[in-house]
C-alpha cells in the first residue's frame, strides 16, 4: 500500500466511527493540555522569581546588617533584623577593593510627601549616584542623584513615575520643590523603570541623597549595601574581602550576611524546577491513563469491525498491512489529540498570562516536545495489543463476525 | 490450475472432530465453469476458502498456477490471493463507509497501485457493471443486486484467475439473482475460471461441470451438457 492511501483508509476509519474518535481525541487533548498547563505555571512561577532577582542586577553582592546561618535563604535576613548597625562608614570601607566597581548604600523608610494640596504616603530610598548604573535603572527625564559626597545631605530627590502622576499630574515635575516628611527637596529627575525589586515598586519610588535619607529618619544605619563586582570569577574574592573589612571594623565580629543574588536565585530555582518537573510528571501519567483508555477503545473498534479485517485479508492483506494501518489509525488519533491538546494547553496558558500578567506562564519546550512524545508513544504501545489482535484474526471466522 | 490432493481439513469442536473436508482430490483447468452443491454443512464453503487461501488444510497439498501453496509463507498468500484469487461472498462484505468506486478500488490500494493507473480500472469496473451512476453511492444506498456487483467489480478489479462465490445470490430476490449469475458467466466466457457455491439445482445445471457435495467428500464430479 502506498503512504497517501495508508493514512487516508485509516482517516476514513477515523471519520466513519465519530463518537469512539471524539472520546479518545478527549482523553488524549485533556491529558496533553494538563501537561502544558501545569508546567506553564510552574515555569512562569520560576520565571517571577528568577525576575524578582534579576531586577537586582547581575554579579550582585548584598550585604545585611545580622547574621543567618543558612547564608541567603533566612527570612529574617530578608526582613533585616538589626543586631548592630550597618553604617555609611563599613561602606566607604569597602570602596577600595579593586574587584568592586561600584557601591550603592541604602537606606530606606517611609514619609507622607506632598506638593501644594496634595499628600501621599511613599516609601523613601536614600542612595548614591551610583545606584542607577548599578540597578540598571533609567531616567525618564532630568537627572538621578549627584556625584557628590555621601555624607552631603542635599536636597534634591528623584521620583517614580507613578509618584510624579499622582503629585504633579498633568504639571512639570521637574525643578518643583516637594515636602517629604519636614523637609523641602526639589525634584530632579524621573525614573522610567518599571518592575519591582526587593519587593519594592519602582514607580512609587522617592529617592534622595543618602546622608538626607539618615537625617530624615534619624539614623545613621543602613538598610543594605549593594555591591557590583568587577565580574562574576571575582565574586567570591569581594564576598571574602567584604566579610573580612566588616568584621575587622565591627570589632571581630561577622555581624552581617553577605549574600549574592546567585545564591538565592539557585535555591528558588532548584524548588520552582523541581516543582514544574513533578507536576509535568504527574500530568504525563494521565497521558499514560489516556494510553489506556486508547487501547480498549481500540480493542472494542477492532471487534467492531471484525468483519472488515476478515475482508481486507481475502481482499489480499497480509498480517502486516493489518498492523499497520491499525497502528496508523491510533497515530492519527494521538497526533489529533496532540494537536487538540497544543490548542487547549497554549489557549490555557495564554489564557493565565493574561489573567495574571505577572506570571509569563508559557509552557516550557521539554514539556511540549515530551507530552507530544508521550502522547505518541503511549498511542503506539496501547494500539500494538488490539492491532496484533486484529493482525492475527482468522480471516474465515472474522468474515462471519466472529 | 488448481490442484487438490488428499486434502483434509479437521476441526476441533470440543473434544469432538469434525472432519469438514475429508480427502478431497480436485483438478480445475483454466477457465473451467464449476458449481458446487450439497447440503447445508457438506464442506463447500470450507473447501472454496481453502481453495481462496483463507483457510489452510490439516493435511494434503494444494498447488495453484504451480505453485505450492501449502509451504507459503503469510506474506507470500497475502500477495497470491490478491492477484489470482476474487471473492464474491453471499454477505457482500461492503465497507459501509467507502462509496461503491472505493470499495471496488480497494484491492488495488492494497495491492499498492498507484491512483493513476487505478481510476481508469474503476472506471471501466463500473461500466461494465453498469453502476457509473452509483460510483459514488455509498452500500446503504444501494440495492442488494447493485451491492453485488459492487462486490464482484471488487472481486475482478486486480484481474483475477479464479473466481470464486460462495452462495452469491443468497441474499437476492430471483430477478437480481439472475442478473448476477449473468454478469458471473459473462466474466467466465472471457476466461475467469468460476466456482459457484449454490443451493439452487436449476443454477447446479447451467454450470459446465457439477460437483456435489456430502459430509466432507466429493460425491459426484460430472460434466453436465
Ligand atoms: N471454524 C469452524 N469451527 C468448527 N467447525 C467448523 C468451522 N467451520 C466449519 N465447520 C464445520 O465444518 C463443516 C463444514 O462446514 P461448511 O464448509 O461451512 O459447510 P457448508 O458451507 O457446506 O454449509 C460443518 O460441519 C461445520 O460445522
Ligand atoms: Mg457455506
């Protein structure tokens, strides 16, 4: 027989018997669908976080006031408790370490802000110049903190987008004096980042000078100081020089967690991966049961159609042919159900990203490329028990029905 | 042609065996016109479907375009049945959901000729069955007589040596019984060797050698004229 006319004698099948195809195309879509669905979700889950992170900058060292045995995965080193201060000074200290090209410190606190009649509570970041460079961040117009040095407190801010709407709506922002807290700080300049960091909207962002930020909330502790390394090879020697100045200046005591991005990225992203592989799993074994379904559903058409097997034998069929056009039928079906399944399951997910933008729930490649696999294979194996059967009929008896 | 020599062909019913063909010694020449009678369970369609290749004896040899039959292989009968053998079956066997062209076709497909070489053979199938206007009529749309020459366009559309119809007029009234049988010996006058099962005696005459046929053997084998 020829490939044309295999493929269209057992599409015929396929359409003559409607209601056993439409059931197997169900079971089979479904299962497929699930498969990309669930992976999508944990994969736009990893990705989030793996955003979250990255929005920190690459070759990122972090340092928190407070010690956490389990170096970057504590939470109460996220929250940032406090044994002994984090000051400008422990930063300036690191400055001179060939390895590290640029220091942020930080500083961060919340104040009502208000210009003319209008007042809101934002949160506040005291920072350098550099921090722009070091965050990645841009402007959207005037310029971002300047170059001075740290301990100057001038006051000039630079604000979030969504800061700069709601205060000056549809007036210049830029060069207007606003009032955070008791003190006037003129605006020069507005961020056009989007996104979040450390779970801090960029948008509704006040950054001023670092030495005015420790005025305003009185304190001379930092929140954080964020170190770039010159690469990610020298992250280890600026975690080790890091650690090494802070605890000669605080008295011999490592009373701060030095962490890298990396470090947290990895672990939440060994959990998110293994997360999305066991689901996929547990999605792929109601492939399996789909396999199933698909092989009684077979077994049932081969008895129903007994009398037509019988026939393409006297017709001059052999054993094989047989095999082969069964097993092209429930080919067919698997990549029908595949291709029903791709529709469900990307429709689905793009579904989610549209419900929860956040979350980029795409269906990762090895999920597609294996619950096709899967699909096929278990399509292949559960058909081979009713197509050897069918194979193997008695063409006399089955000619009679039975 | 077709050679039959101590065949035997046992079946297993319980412990019980039924000795369906019992030592049945056979010649058919080219071209020859046979029917084949005998009471209901006498061994006919058992010794057509053996002769069809459907079904395999317990012992004895059977050769067919001198060829021996008995020491082929699956794929090797597949192949012979499909090129020497039509079936034309009291049941039809049309596939319900392939029009009359198609299942008069599918043969060919089997045998994996290309679609150019077999419309114009359908084509001529139809017309000389005279079923052009039903070409794409599927079985439920057909009449049993039409149905049957459906079958029988099926049966010779590879250009068979033998044909061979167990009780092709069971399911039809007279007037379309006879309609086939015409079509059946206008096929053998141009060479088809034919072999009819019938109940009918009036049929058992028209043929040019009669066989009967009693509990597995050949009772008689006579030239009737
Ligand atoms: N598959 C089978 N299993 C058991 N017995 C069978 C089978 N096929 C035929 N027989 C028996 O063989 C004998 C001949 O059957 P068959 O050739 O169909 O007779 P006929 O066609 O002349 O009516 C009968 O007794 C029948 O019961
Ligand atoms: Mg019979």
């Amino acid at each position: 027989m020829i490939t044309s006319d295999i493929l269209g004698y057992s599409w015929l099948s396929l359409k003559g018997y409607k209601s056993r195809t439409l059931l197997m195309l169900l079971a089979m879509s479904i299962s497929v669908a699930s498969v990309l669905l669930l992976t999508a979700l944990g994969e736009g889950a990893r990705r989030y976080v793996n955003g979250e992170f990255a929005s920190l900058g690459t070759n990122l060292v972090i340092v928190l006031p407070g010690r956490s045995e389990t170096a970057g995965m504590g939470l109460n080193t996220m929250m940032g408790v406090t044994p002994r201060d984090l000051t400008l000074e422990d930063a300036r200290a690191l400055q001179r370490h060939s390895a590290i090209t640029r220091i942020a410190p930080l500083n961060v606190g919340a104040a009502e802000a208000s210009w003319q009649s209008r007042k809101r509570e934002v949160t506040i970041m005291g920072s350098t110049q550099e921090l722009l460079t070091l965050r990645h961040w841009k402007l959207a117009s005037g310029s971002f903190l300047p170059d001075t040095e740290w301990d100057r407190a001038t006051p000039v801010c630079v604000i979030g987008k969504k800061i700069r709407d709601e205060i000056f709506g549809a007036h210049s922002a830029l060069g207007q004096w606003i009032r955070l807290g008791q003190n006037r700080y003129r605006v020069i300049g507005v961020m056009a980042s989007e996104g979040r960091s450390i779970g801090i909207d960029v948008q509704e962002l006040v950054i001023i000078p670092v030495a005015s930020a420790q005025a305003l909330f009185n304190t001379p502790s930092l929140f954080r100081i964020l170190i770039e390394s010159k690469s990610r090879e020298a992250m280890q020697k600026v975690i080790e020089f890091t650690e090494n100045t802070i605890k000669q200046r605080h008295h011999g005591e490592l009373d701060v967690t030095v962490i890298t991005q990396d470090a947290v990225l990895k672990t939440f992203d060994n959990i998110l991966s293994a997360l999305t592989y066991g689901v996929g799993g547990i999605a792929a074994i109601s492939l399996a049961v789909a396999g199933i379904l698909i092989m009684n559903v077979m077994l049932v058409a081969v008895s129903q159609r007994t009398a037509e097997i019988g026939l393409l034998k006297a017709l001059g069929a052999s054993r094989q042919k047989i095999l082969v056009l069964i097993l092209t039928e429930a080919m067919q079906l698997s990549l029908l159900g595949v291709f029903f399944g791709f529709i469900l399951g990307l429709g689905g997910s793009w579904g989610i990203r549209s419900a929860l933008p956040e979350l980029q729930a795409y269906p990762p490649l090895w999920a597609i490329l294996a619950s096709f696999g899967v699909a096929m294979l278990t399509g292949l194996l559960f058909s081979l028990l009713p197509a050897t059967k069918a194979s193997k009929l008695d063409p006399v008896r089955a000619l009679q029905g039975h | 042609m077709i050679k039959l020599e101590h065949i035997h062909r046992d079946f297993q019913v319980g412990d019980q065996t039924v000795h369906a063909l019992d030592d049945i010694n056979l010649e058919i020449t080219q071209g020859e016109y046979l029917s084949v009678m005998g009471p209901s369970g006498s061994g006919k369609s058992t010794l057509l479907n053996l002769i069809g290749m459907l079904d395999h004896a317990t012992s004895g040899s059977y050769s067919l375009a001198d060829q021996n039959i008995t020491e082929m292989d699956e794929q090797q009968e597949a192949q012979i049945r499909n090129k020497y053998i039509g079936f034309v079956f009291q049941a039809f066997h049309l596939i319900p959901r392939l029009s009359a062209a198609e299942n008069i076709e599918l043969p060919l497909v089997l045998a994996g000729i290309a679609p150019s070489v077999r419309q114009p053979k359908v084509e001529q199938a139809l017309q000389a069955m005279n079923l052009v206007d039903r070409a794409h009529h599927k079985p439920d749309q057909l009449s049993g007589g039409q149905r049957q020459r459906v079958a029988i366009a099926r049966a010779t559309i590879t250009e068979p040596s033998v044909l061979l119809a167990d009780e092709p007029t069971g399911n039809l009234d007279q007037k379309s019984g006879e309609d086939v049988i015409d079509t059946l010996e206008s096929l053998n006058k141009k060479g088809i060797t034919l072999i009819i099962v019938t109940h009918d005696h009036h049929l058992g005459k028209r043929s040019a050698r009669a066989i009967k046929m009693l509990d597995g053997r050949i009772e008689s084998d006579q030239a009737n004229g």
